[in-house]
C-alpha cells in the first residue's frame, strides 16, 4: 500500500510540472510575437546607434534646393487679411504652393506678419524653409537633405518625423519590453540547467554601470 504522504508528494510533483510547462509555453509564445514583432526595428535600431555614436567620423555633403516662385494674384488675395501670430496656410494657397514645389504643405502653422509668412517644413535627414512676401507674392523655398545616413538617424531620434512614427516608436518600445520581460522570466525557468544564466546577467548590468561611474564625466 503506497504512503498518503508520497500520493501527495507526487501529485504535487505533477502539478509543479504542469505549471511549469504551462508557464515555459506561454512565455516562448510572447518571447517569439515580440521578438517577430521588433526585429526589424531592433536591427534598424541597433545600426543607426552605431551611425550615430560616430557621427562626426561620418562625412556628410547636404545638398541644397533653393526656388523663388510668385504667388498669382488669386492665391495671393486667398491669403486672407490676418496679420499676425501662427496658423496653418489657406487650402488653397497650400494647394498652389505643393503642387509647384512638390513638398507637403499640409497643415503646418506658419508665423505670419503684416509684411511676410514663414513657414519652416523641418523633416527626418531634411531642413526646409519658406517665406511668402504678402505685398509682391514673392516665395523663396530652401530645401536641404543631409543623406540617408542622416534620415535613419532623425528616424532613430524621432526627430521631426510625425506622429505616425511617434506611435511605432511607442508600440516598438512595448514590444521590446515584453521580449525582454518574457526572456527574464524563461532564463529564470531555465537557470537551474544553466549555472552561467545570473553571472552573465549580472554581468550585463555591471559593464555599463561601472562605465558609467568610471569613464563618464
């Protein structure tokens, strides 16, 4: 006759198992979405961290645009009797004004004054700039892009590339958290197989931390 007590060691045994394996599937399946998820981003990410750690080492040649147009005189009147502060530019000026230079206008606000309109058009790897003289029509447009290099790296900053970016960012960063909270907790299911698991880790936090408090200044 088998002891009450080893009926219950085993089953506890068996559920301690179960457990596991629950826990060991549920967190391989988040670790590989995550990771599916940010991988490409982790590896854009990681590149444009190199780029921008030597950015002085990296030669860079803007090229620069530069336009002068004239507003015809229906565009000219659409521009309304404001005189000053910040809004974006009439549909139909804005219409006129993509079209020939071929940017996007879109809704930026622009700084107005009785004599002049000013619009800057910043954008990833890009500067722009235009200015309308409200008494002659006269646009001057400059536009200078600074390379690939340049707009991966603004891209990597978030730098004057939109809302739309601003959520990938923020949905990038959400999955990078759940790839590496999920491979914490399979690392510590794991550890008892793999004695080198918590040096190892331990190691990846003294490294900076002792750089930091050594080498930064």
């Amino acid at each position: 006759m088998i002891p009450v007590s080893a009926d219950r060691s085993a089953a506890t045994t068996v559920q301690q198992q179960a457990s596991r394996g629950f826990w060991l599937r549920t967190l391989h399946q988040w670790h590989w979405i995550s990771s599916a998820v940010c991988l490409i981003g982790m590896l854009l990410f990681s590149l444009t961290g190199i780029t921008l750690n030597h950015a002085s080492r990296i030669e860079a040649k803007p090229q620069v645009q530069n336009l002068q147009l004239e507003l015809p005189a229906p565009v000219l009147k659409a521009l309304g009797e404001r005189e000053e502060g910040n809004a974006p530019l009439p549909a139909r000026v804005a219409d006129w004004l993509s079209n020939r230079l071929e940017v996007s206008i879109g809704s930026r606000e622009a700084e107005w004054s009785p004599e002049e309109i000013y619009l800057s058009m910043p954008g990833p790897g890009s500067d722009a700039w235009l200015s309308i003289d409200r008494e002659t029509g006269a646009v001057e447009f400059e536009k200078t892009r600074r390379g690939w290099v340049s707009y991966f790296n603004d891209l990597h900053k978030g730098r004057n590339a939109g809302p739309g970016w601003g959520w990938f960012l923020d949905v990038f960063a959400v999955a990078c958290l759940v790839f590496c909270i999920t491979g914490l907790f399979l690392l510590h299911l794991h550890a008892r197989q793999r004695r080198m698991t918590w040096p190892l880790v331990g190691l990846g936090l003294l490294i900076p931390l002792l750089i930091a408090l050594l080498l930064i200044h």
